[in-house]
C-alpha cells in the first residue's frame, strides 16, 4: 500500500491555559504527540508528516529521532488549511491517512482498518456513537440516520438543532484517496461561521463526484478522545491508567487498588508480583518474580531481582537490585546503585553510584556515593562517604565483613580493609589495616567544676 501519514498538530490548545503546545502536554509520561508517533510506527514504513504551527519549534524539537518530517501551518486557518501544508509533500497516488496529535490513544489496528477501507479509492471517515457529541463534528446520512450513505459533515457549532441531536460523530480522522484529497483540499472555501477552511467539507465534494464515502467505527470511546483542556487530559490519563492496570491484572500481578496505580514507560513483571496503592513506575521497570512493592514508591528505569521487597515510600531511580534485597521505608537508590542479592537500605538511607555485595546492610539514616561495599558489610547508622571535594567525584572502597561505627565519616579516596571495624564517631581520611580496630576521634573531656552559663535577668519595664 503506497501510505501518507499526516498528523495535524498545529494548533494552540487556547483552553489548555498553558503557554506549552497542546501535543507536548503529557500522558502517561510521554507528550500526547509521542503516543501518535509510536502507533504510527507499528504501520509500516511509511513517510509521516507533522503539521506544526503553535509552538512549533517546541514540537518539532520533541520529534527528533523520530523519523517524521515536519511542515508549518503559518497561521493556522483550520483543518483544511493545515492539510494544504503538506499536500506538496504526499505521494502521487495511493491513501493519505490523516490523524490528530491531541488524540493519543488511537489503535493501530484501528488505523490500519482505516487506511484500508480507503484502500487509495474510497473516502473513509472514523466515527463513533457517544451519548454526549458536544463538540463533535456529526455525520449526516441519507435516510435512516443509522445505516444510510454518508452525505457529509456538519460542526457542531454550524449544526441545527435537529442535527445536534445525532450521536454518531466524525472523530476527526479520516483516510483519502491522496489524489482526490490534493484537489479537494484546492477547492476548500472559507464561508462558514468561523471563517476557517474546514476539511470536512470534502466530504461532500466526494459525494458529488460519486466517490464512496465510508465510515469505519472505533471500537470505544477512550481512543478517540481528545485532549483540549486539563480536565480531559487528566480523565484520559485515569482511563489509560486503568487500561495498563487492568493489563496487569489479567497478567496476574496482584494490585491493591488498580485505580490508584500509575505506569509512565514499561514494566515488566514475574509472577506472584504484588504493588501496593499509590505507586509510580517510570521508564523501563522490570520486576523479578515475588517481588513485594509496598505503597507510595516511585520506581525510575530500575531492575529488582526475585523475592525483593521495597517498603513503603521508598524512590528507586536508574538502580539493579539483586534477590531478596530489602529497601526502605523511606530510602532513596540514585542511578548507579548496584545491589547484589539480599542487600538491606533501611530507612533514610541513600545511595549513588556505588555497588554493595551480598549481605551488605546500612539500615539507618547513612549515604553511600561512589562506593564499593563489600560482602556482609554492616554500615552504621549517620555515616557517610565524603566522596566530592568540590571539584571531583573520588571513591570508598569498603572490603569484606568491615563494621562501620554510627556517625562516621569516611573522607574518599580511602579503602577500609577486610575484616577491620570503625569505632563510632571516627572521621577516617587514611586507609586502614585489616582485621584492626580503627578509630579517629577527639579526646573526650569532662571539666570538674564547670557551671552552665543562665540568662541574664530582663530589666523591669518602665524603668
């Protein structure tokens, strides 16, 4: 099939009430335009363009990498307007599909079936039946309103009483015969309530040259939704939501509440996975089997070995966890930490850029940054590795069964040797030897005698 993919992003979004191109509001973590792209990609190779205009230079930035071309709708005089952008570009012959950048959810099959109800010959429509077409374009039909031929399409807001009252609706999207549409859109006229070139009127250019007008029907709603405000933004963000849980769902990984449950990226799960309420997973998130995710945890691009438990309020970001680790409540691994199987983060603790082997434990209150840590290192409650000195980034390299006394700092580059303990308050800058107790701290004083010092009495007032 010799395919077009247009998709019209120029507009300004007025009732976003942002200064931000409507496309590049988010959904699910990605801007609404992305989420079109990514559909478009799984048809096939096959030139697509991006009609820009508002912001356009924002828009066509966030389509780098792509593959799509870009053409500029300077200034933006409505739909038919926008398609005479790209007609120079488009084939001779075949199908033009032409699709919205603020309508995100849009299935590729239900593209693909549009694409080929055209079939390069026919002009095909994408509608649906809402019970609520406020806003929406609707589709006039010859007779039975139900099943008669497509005669063409009303805006709502040029629609009569009467043809408000019908429920099936243009989506906006469509599929031409890409040399009919070329002199179609040519023939477009701007005499209607907003003085905008309207694409929907070769509709009935088609139906006057006796070109079969077709319409092919989405299977619900959600995917031809469009975004124009935050409002619908933030409902077609709970329905994909519940869309992806409900995936999970029937993969068998056990949600405590799938309405209160966010996936902005991937996430890949064993089985026996069980997410608690409130959760956010990001980028890509693989999840090995048993893994407990207790609630109100944020998890970015990390991979969690089998039988892990991340406790509540725990944020994982660019982190390999091993087996059995325990993390959390309330810890913190940055991109770079690299735990081996049943490692345990206790609460308030941090970690970057460092690499614990099996067995290790900082359970409380401590930072780790640019640390090897080795097996069954117990790391004591306050410490932490002083590994910048204001200029450059230096290692902590913590050997095997070393004990670290709370409150200690560790000034890198330094190396604690194999089996040595950190007394508790020790400030170490100087490597240290094996098996040996080392500790480096202030002599401890009492002064006899020593009387606190008191607040000096106010003077009267008045005086």
């Amino acid at each position: 099939m010799v395919l077009d993919i247009v998709i019209m992003a120029a507009g300004k979004g007025t009732r976003m009430k942002s200064r931000h191109p409507k496309v590049l509001h988010r959904l699910a973590g990605r801007p609404l335009l992305a989420h079109v792209l990514a559909t478009t990609a799984t048809l096939g190779r096959h030139p697509t363009w991006v009609i820009t205009g508002h912001g356009a230079e924002a828009v066509e930035s966030a389509m780098v990498g792509t593959g799509a071309s870009s053409v500029r709708q300077m200034p933006q005089l409505g739909t038919g307007h926008a398609v005479a952008q790209v007609v120079p570009h488009l084939a001779a012959t075949g199908t033009t599909l032409i699709l919205n950048g603020d309508v995100p959810l849009i299935e590729a099959a239900t593209a693909r079936a549009l694409a080929e109800a055209c079939g390069g010959q026919r002009l095909a429509l994408l509608t649906i039946k809402l019970d609520d077409a406020t806003g929406y374009g609707r589709i006039l039909r010859s007779g039975d309103p139900e099943g008669g031929r497509v005669l063409g399409i009303v805006e709502h807001k040029d629609a009569t009483a009467a043809q408000r009252e019908i429920r099936e609706v243009y989506t906006g999207m469509m599929a031409a015969p890409t040399a009919a549409l070329k002199r179609w859109v040519a023939a477009l006229k701007n005499d209607n309530a907003q003085g905008e070139f309207y694409l929907t009127d070769i509709v009935a250019m088609a139906v006057a040259e006796g070109v079969a007008v077709v319409a092919t029907h989405a299977a619900d709603d959600t995917e031809v939704l469009g975004v124009n405000s935050p409002l619908q933004l933030a409902d077609l963000e709970r329905r994909l939501q519940r869309r992806q849980a409900d995936a999970l769902l029937e993969a068998g990984v056990r949600l405590a509440d799938p309405a209160r449950f966010d996936l902005r990226g991937t996430l890949a799960t064993g089985q026996d996975v069980e997410i608690d309420v409130g959760c956010v997973f990001e980028g890509a998130v693989t999840l090995g089997d048993e893994v407990r995710i207790g609630a109100h945890c944020v998890i970015r691009n990390a991979v969690i070995g089998a039988g892990a438990v991340i406790h509540p309020f725990s944020h994982i970001e660019g982190a390999v966890l091993g087996a059995g680790c325990l993390v959390g409540p309330f810890a913190r691994l940055r991109p770079g930490a690299d735990l081996a199987e049943e490692v345990h983060i206790g609460n308030f603790v941090e970690v970057k850029n460092s690499t614990l082997a099996r067995g290790a434990k900082a359970n409380h209150l401590a930072y780790l940054g640019d640390a090897t840590v080795g097996e069954r290192v117990n790391y004591g409650a306050g410490s932490i590795t002083a590994n910048y000195d204001g200029a450059n980034k230096h290692r902590t390299v913590i050997e095997a069964d070393v004990h670290i006394g709370s409150n200690c700092v560790l000034i890198a580059p330094v190396t604690i040797g194999a089996g040595g303990t950190v007394g508790g308050g020790s400030t170490i800058s100087k490597n240290t030897p094996v098996e040996q107790l080392t500790v480096a701290r202030g002599k401890q004083v009492s002064l006899p005698g020593w009387t606190r010092p008191v607040k000096a009495a106010k003077a009267a007032k008045g005086k």
